[in-house]
C-alpha cells in the first residue's frame, strides 16, 4: 500500500522509522512538513529524508507544499500528523478533506479535525468508499478505537472514565509523593520534557476534554461539542488537597467520565481510593470502558510518544490495508 505523509515531527519521524525498520508493506511516496514536500512514485528512501530532515530542518523541495503532495502524489492513504489546532481545526480539516475529496483514505493522529469535524468528515469518507481511522488522537499508543470496533463489537458501551493526560498524571503523582506544590511538580515535569512550555492545555483538562468528545461522539454519535465538557483542571490543587485524600487512603487524579444517560460529560480532579485500577504513577493512560456484556473493560499504555504513537498510526494503516486495498 502506498503512503504520503503530512508532518514530520515527532510522530511523524516516529511512523517512518518504523516504515524502515519493519517490513510492513507500505511504501512511502508524498511527504511534507511545513517548508517543504517531496514526491516519489517509486518510493522514497526514508533514511536519506530523515538525514535531510536532522541535518538542514526541511525533508524536501521548498518550492513544493504539502497541498502538492495530498493533490498529486500516487498514494492510497494520507497520513495526516501536523499540531492540532483545538480552534479551527486547520489547516488539517482542509488537509483530510482534500484527500478524501480523492478517494483516500486519511490516517490522523490531529485532535483537533475529528474533535470539531469528525461527523463531517466521517459521512465524506463514507460517502466516497474510503475509511478515516484516528486510533492516535485518544491515548496514544492504547489500542481504544479497535477495541471499541472488534473487542467489543456487539456491546453497548454504557459509560467510560479515564487518565487521558499524561502530563497531569505525572503532576499529582509527584505533588502526592513528595508533598511538591502543584508549581514545583509542574517545573519537574517542564525538565522531564513532559511539559510544554504552555501547559495550559494540559493542566487545566483541555486536552482531555477534547479526547473525551472524540470518545463520546465515536461512541454515542452525540453530537458534543469542547464547550458541553464541565472542566475542572488540576492547577488548583494545593499539596494539602492532596495530604489529606493520602490520609483516608486515596489520591487525586484527573479524570474523564462520560455517562449519556445520566448527561454526564465532566473532566475534574476526583478522589480515588489508592487501589483503583485507574491510580498508576508517571504519564501512562488509562480508560474504563462499562459495557452491558463485558461489563468493565479497562485499557492502560502509554498515551503520547514518538514510537508509541506510531503503533496507534501503524495499526490504522494496516487495518486499511487488510480491508479495503488488498480486496481492490
Ligand atoms: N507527540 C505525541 O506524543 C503525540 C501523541 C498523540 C497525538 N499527537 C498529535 O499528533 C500531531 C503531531 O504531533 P507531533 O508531536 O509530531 O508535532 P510536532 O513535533 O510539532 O510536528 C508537527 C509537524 O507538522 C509540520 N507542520 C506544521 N504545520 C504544517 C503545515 N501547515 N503543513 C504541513 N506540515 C506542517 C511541522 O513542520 P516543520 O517540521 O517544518 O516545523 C512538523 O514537521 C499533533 O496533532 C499532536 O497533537 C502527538
């Protein structure tokens, strides 16, 4: 199967060491980062556009963009890893329709098209024969959207919580261990690379409310906008909050819930007893799935990375693969 991809960042750098480690049948021939593209219907050599990358900060021709590569390039899936735009959702949403507008399938790791536009871009895909996976833009490397499609197919999913942030997952465990303040663990996470330097979207429950939505309407089809999420972030807390949950027993985790029946849709820092399968230490992830059949089903990995996201990405395009181009 052939493969143009859209970013080359960390996740993107991560998806093609991989393409060039393991032998996976896909081959690469459109690339393009935010100065430059490259084309190659035969195959691009992955090696030297990752030296090239490294070494001079583009992976091709300047005079060439990244709507040249989704418009002309010879592929059967776009993989479409460039920063998310929580907003307005571009210049990925103008990306993954140009691409599906040709009949292609669109593999993303960007929350921000399938948070504000997946209904969208889900009845274009279907209305043009092609599949839009994005298995990357909820918990990372956790296998959650395949387990939803073939794990749990035939399920209702009741209700779901979960640490979809590892970043603050790894402010309370150490505000919890060490009694930091919320600013010192925050300053360690930044030194950890765990951090950005803009922690807002992290720390005040943004960026898993936007993965709860994503959740929500693949799950419910609901409908649910960033705006309907009752959020509560973890900048607040003070290391007394904390002292005292550790004294009954408990923590303090930040967590996502969703519940249609009971209209919940809350992102907050809630109190868990110190033996919940959802209180881990670090960044991992985790998700608890309640279903009528298998009743609660909970997932835990590790939720970004360069490598680990890859196999979220990786386990996309393979699946496209075995469904739609092998059969063509
Ligand atoms: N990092 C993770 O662990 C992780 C995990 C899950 C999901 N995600 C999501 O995956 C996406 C990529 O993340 P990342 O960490 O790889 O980001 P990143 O390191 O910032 O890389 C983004 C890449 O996109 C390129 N780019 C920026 N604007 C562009 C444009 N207009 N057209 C074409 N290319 C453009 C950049 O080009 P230059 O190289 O020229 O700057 C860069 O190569 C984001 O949406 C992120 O939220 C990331």
């Amino acid at each position: 199967m052939k493969v143009a991809l859209i970013g080359l960042g960390t996740v993107g750098r991560g998806v093609l060491e991989m393409l060039a480690k393991k032998d996976l049948g896909l081959v690469l021939t459109g690339i393009a980062d935010s100065k430059s593209a490259f084309l190659d219907p035969a195959g691009i050599d992955i090696a030297r556009v990752l030296a090239r990358k490294k070494k001079e900060g583009f992976c091709g021709d300047q005079h060439l963009t990244a709507e040249d590569v989704i418009k002309k390039a010879d592929y059967d899936a776009l993989i479409e890893v460039t920063p998310t735009n929580a907003l307005s959702g571009e210049p990925a949403i103008g990306y993954i329709k140009a691409a599906l507008n040709r009949k292609k399938h669109v593999v993303t790791s960007n929350k921000g098209p399938i948070a504000l536009a997946a209904k969208e871009l889900r009845a274009m895909a279907r209305k043009k024969g092609v599949a839009l996976r994005y298995e990357a833009t909820v918990a990372g490397a956790i296998p959650v959207m395949h387990t939803l499609d073939h794990g749990l197919a035939g399920n209702e999913i009741l209700a779901l919580y979960g640490v979809l942030n590892g970043t603050c997952n790894f402010i309370l465990t150490r505000m919890a261990a060490e009694g930091l303040t919320y600013e010192q663990a925050l300053m360690e996470a930044r030194e950890m690379g765990y951090a950005e330097a803009d922690p807002t979207y992290d720390v005040q429950g943004i960026d898993a409310a936007i993965k709860l939505v994503i959740l929500a309407n693949t799950i419910w089809d609901n409908g649910v906008k960033l705006d309907d999420v009752d959020r509560t972030g973890i900048d607040l807390l003070t290391p007394d909050a904390l002292r005292l949950a550790d004294e009954g027993g408990c923590t303090i985790r930040l967590i996502a819930e969703a519940n249609p029946k009971k209209h919940l849709l809350r992102v907050s820092p809630r109190i868990l007893d110190k033996n919940h399968p959802l209180v881990f230490e670090g960044t991992l992830n985790a998700l608890t799935l309640e279903t009528d059949m298998a009743k609660e089903i909970t997932l835990i990995g590790r939720g970004a990375g360069s490598v680990e996201t890859a196999s979220a990405i990786i386990g996309d395009l393979l699946w496209i693969r075995d469904r739609y181009v092998q059969r063509a």
